[in-house]
C-alpha cells in the first residue's frame, strides 16, 4: 500500500507537469519565467517542415533558413527574439487579450503582426504560438506554428 501511494503522487505529478496553462494569466507566467525557449519545430498547416535545427522537405517547397533561434518573453510586455546568423535581437510587443483568452505579439515599430499564443498550447516546457497568412501559397491561408522548448537540442 505504502509503495502504490508513492506511485500514485509519482504519477499525479508528472500529469501535472505535463498539462497546458488554464488561461492567460498562467500561459504568461509559465512564459516569462524561462530565460530563453529553443526553437523545436515549424509546421505549415500542422506538416513539420523544421525540426531540431534541420530542414525537411515539405511539397510547398518553402524553407525556413532564416528563423528565430531562441525567444524571450520580458515582463514589461517585450518579446526578444534572436534570428540565426544575426548579431542582434528583434523587440516585439506582447499583449494580454483576457476575453480573447491569448497572448498577442506584434511588430513594437509597426504595431503590425499576428502571431497568437493560446493557454492550451503552454506547458512548463514548451509552447506553440501560430499565425495564418497567405504569404507561403497565395491566395490560400496558411497556418503557420512554431513550437518551442526549454532545452536546446540543435
């Protein structure tokens, strides 16, 4: 009985750690608390086409050479993130949107951009944030996500 209790704390603490944040308050907490998130994966319309630091070939025949490596989310609402081959970051601006229930990042020059970052897809160890548009295979929207992580495994 002693050992089927320690297994179920065991258990019941991982399923903890392994659940996304409830709302935005919690997604941003869990944001800011990491110094810097690992680029992991892009997708286009869920199909990987970046993985730990190598391309794959997607039918789109688009490449994501020029990406950022590494993010950070700053608690006085600046998103900082380094593309690879840069000597410099890029400041973006994150917003809370409550009744919305996301987190928003946009362009702190242009005040332009959409990359949404939604409470289901933040855990302790990683997130995803997306984006639609029709940059990639005009006219048809794209979809867009970039995942992240805490280790650096490129």
């Amino acid at each position: 009985m002693k050992y089927l209790l320690g297994f179920i704390m065991c258990v019941s603490s991982l399923v903890a750690c392994h659940r996304p944040a409830d709302d935005v308050q919690e997604a941003l907490e869990r944001l800011t608390e990491i110094d810097r998130w690992y680029i992991e994966q892009i997708a286009m319309d869920e199909a990987p086409v970046f993985k730990r630091g190598s391309h794959i070939p997607h039918i789109s025949g688009v490449r994501f050479d020029r990406h950022m490596d590494w993010v950070r989310f700053n608690e006085d609402g600046s998103f900082e993130g380094h593309f690879t081959g840069d000597s410099t970051t890029q400041r973006f601006q994150w917003k809370v949107y409550v009744p919305q229930n996301v987190i928003a990042l946009r362009d702190s020059a242009t005040k332009t951009g959409g990359w949404n970052i939604y409470p289901r897809n933040v855990y302790k160890d990683h997130f995803e944030m997306e984006t639609r548009s029709t940059v990639y295979d005009p006219p048809r929207v794209t979809k867009l996500t970039l995942k992240f992580s805490i280790l650096n495994d490129e």
